[in-house]
C-alpha cells in the first residue's frame, strides 16, 4: 500500500535536510511525498490571513516565489530520488502553515508529517522553528517527525528509539502502531524511559508498564528509569549517554499530564533538540 507524507518546506537548507531525511527514511518503501510551501502576503505575520486580491502585486509575487521554489525543489529531488515507486506532489497555498498543513493531512490522507525545524536564537528562520513547535503542540490528526537541522540519517546500523512516558496512560495497541512501525522501518530498538520523581510506582502505573511490555514484545525493546530528575533534563541525558538516534513522544490533548508535561517539554525539543522528534497522539474516539 503507497504511503502518504507531508512535507512542509520554505526552500531553507534545513527543510531539504528533512526531505533528505524522510527520503531515506522511507527508501524501500513505496510512497507520494507532498511537498507544501505556504505563503502569505507579509512575511512573518500574526493578522488573520484574509482572502486575496488575485491582483495585489504582493500576493502574485508570493505566488511566484512560492511556485517557483516548488519547481526548483522538484527538479533537486530528480537527482536525489533512487526510488522509482517515489512519488511527488507539488501544494502552493496561500494560508498560515499550520493550516495549509491540516488542510492537506486532511485531503491527502497523510499518514505522516516530516519537517525541519531550527532553534529559536536563529534570526533568519525563527518563524520556521515556532512553526514546527506550533504542529507538534496544535495538529493531532497525524504523526510529526520534527528534524533538527543538523541532523543526518544513519544508514545501516542498528539503532534505537526513546519512547518517554510516566506510565500513567493505559496505552492500546493501535495508539503504539505507528511507533511500532516508525522502529521497524527505521530498523530501531525501543527504549522506554521513565523519568521516576518517586522512590516507587504505584499500582496502575505497574499495569500500564505490563501493558506496554505486552504491546512491545514483538519488537526489540526494553525498559530504563532515572531517578529525581527534571523531565527535559533527564530524556536528554539518557540520550546523549546512550548515543540515541530518536524520541518519541505521545502528545495528549486537554490532559493534565499534557499540560504538566509535554507543553514545556515540546517548545523546548522543538527549539534545541539533539535528535528527530517523532510526535504520536492518542486516539480516544
């Protein structure tokens, strides 16, 4: 079955390292990539887009530049592509990114989100970096592997993916599937990091880690905590000890843990982080 995957891109070099990135990520697998460039009429504007005047010189110069910048994208890519069941669609739209992504999840029936972001300190592509924090935190639709900019696919060996949770969440196995999938493709060992603030687990968090363990047993796996440390500052360490190559996360919406955890957490990966982010979200429906 062809995937679905949703590029979004503003012609920077650290978008190109996200479509080199989902390229490799999905080389054997056979895919339509859609390639989205949003523009506006005034860079870097928070105003309620309105409806465009077809002849504002502004609008057909962002429409230009928008197109154009599709064009040339797509012909890079015919040099880069090996794949001949790669397929590539061109999206220009004028919209607000974060929208023009939904609309196009929506549409397109994406099955995942594959884009860059840079740190906030960046004055050239800081509105990309809030940008990519902004889908993280807002579109939860779909899966969102966030790329840092200085991050490079790595072929080959075997690698390993940090899934960070409390295990206060009675997680089902069609909420895990993509993470499953994601370690499978990117050919990855699970790591599950609790960061522990107390000196025991309570009883539902036993169950729920059992759960987890029985979700996981077909994929290799296992099972780590540190002790009395501040979130951020502990999956960082863990990966950094360890050399990982991923984190994933599971964002739940209108929850408290969401709330304590992951908000801070997300702005804070999504500006500085040292590997890809791999967004997953609960389907409670």
């Amino acid at each position: 079955m062809r995937k679905n995957i949703l590029i979004p891109t503003d012609f920077s070099e650290n978008a190109w390292n996200a479509l080199s990135y989902a390229l490799n990520l999905f080389q054997d697998e056979k895919c339509t990539f859609y390639l989205l460039n949003a523009y506006q009429n005034y860079q870097l504007t928070t105003d309620i887009l309105m409806a465009p005047n077809p002849d504002n010189p502004n609008y057909l110069k962002a429409k230009e530049k928008s197109e154009t910048g599709l064009d040339d994208l797509m012909e890079g890519i015919a040099h880069r592509s090996e794949n001949s069941q790669h397929r590539f669609e061109k999206i220009s739209t004028y919209n607000s990114v974060l929208e023009a992504i939904r609309e196009a999840v929506r549409n397109k029936d994406i099955e995942m989100i594959v884009m860059g972001t840079k740190g906030e300190n960046n004055p050239i592509q800081k509105i990309y970096g809030s940008t990519a924090v902004d889908v993280m935190e807002n579109l939860y639709c779909c899966p969102t592997l966030i790329i840092p900019e200085n991050a490079s696919f790595i072929d080959g060996e075997k690698k390993e993916i940090v899934f960070a949770t409390n295990y206060q969440t009675f997680y089902k196995r069609r909420e895990l599937k993509d993470l499953i999938n994601t370690a499978r493709l990117y050919n990855a060992a699970i790591r599950v990091l609790h960061i522990q603030n107390t000196d025991k687990m309570t009883a539902e968090q036993e169950v729920n880690k059992g759960m987890l363990e029985d979700i996981l047993e077909d994929v290799d796996h296992s099972f780590h905590s540190l002790a009395h440390k501040k979130i951020a500052e502990g999956i960082n360490s863990f990966i950094a000890s360890r050399e990982s190559h991923m984190l994933a996360i599971i964002n739940k919406k209108h929850n408290f843990f969401y709330n304590l955890f992951l908000q801070p957490l997300v702005k804070e990966i999504g500006y500085d982080s040292m590997v890809p982010v791999l967004v997953l979200h609960l389907k409670r429906k």
